[in-house]
C-alpha cells in the first residue's frame, strides 16, 4: 500500500535549522512547505493547506503564539493541526499554547532524525482522539 504524503509546514525563522528539517522530512517522505517568519507562513497555510504545522515559539516581528492564533481564528487554517517547537518547556508555556490552540508540543533540541516519527506519532494520536 503506498501511503499518501504529508503536507507539512515548517514556520521557523532559522533558516539554517529551517533548511535541515527539510532536508530530513523530504527524505522521510513529507511533502514540506518552508516560511521564514509568521507573515509567510499565514499564507502559505491559507494557500497550501498543509495537513499539519510545525510552528517556532520565538520569531521576531511576529511570535509562534501571534501566529498560532491567527492561524486558529481562520475559517480556513482553524482545523489544521498546529504543532509548537520550541526551547520553552515550562508547564505554564505549554498550557498558553494549547490554550490558544496548538494541538501538541515539541521541545527543543529534539533529534532531527525521529521528528518524521514523532510528527507521525502525534497525528495518529491526534486522529484517534477526534474519533473517539
């Protein structure tokens, strides 16, 4: 059975790190949208409609959390699956996310090679909990 691929958007100001995840996600068989900041990646959303979203906290001019709620708040990009990366691993940090809609975290250093699984993981878990 060939599996479909996943669209995924990266919305991270690194580009360096940006680049890597790319590279390591193309390789695992993801389609992968990249946005250097959050103006850029509010459109590629609305226009790629990805299947999920790999969203940096800490951006200049506009931060994963200002993005992460416009993101919500779009009739077109509210039921895209919003995943937060980021270094911030406090409780209270993960709680203002998810309360303003991210559907996971992700904390910063992860290992490059496991996020195809990870995000894999993350999506399946989250499927099934919108089944039940």
């Amino acid at each position: 059975m060939i599996r479909e691929k996943i669209k995924l958007l990266i919305i991270e100001d690194d580009e360096q790190f940006r680049e890597i995840l790319e590279s390591t996600l193309s390789l695992e068989g993801f389609e992968v949208y990249l946005a250097g900041d959050g103006p850029r990646g509010l459109k590629l959303a609305r226009r790629k409609k990805p299947d999920v979203i790999l969203l940096d906290w800490m951006m200049e001019s506009m931060n994963g959390l200002e993005v992460l709620s416009k993101l919500k708040y779009d009739k077109k990009t509210g039921d895209i699956p919003v995943f937060m990366m980021t270094a911030k691993g406090q409780i209270g940090d993960i709680d203002r996310a998810c309360y303003l809609g991210a559907d996971d975290y992700i904390t910063k250093p992860f290992e490059v090679m496991q996020l195809g699984r990870i995000v894999r993981f993350k999506l399946d878990k989250l499927q099934k909990t919108q089944i039940t």
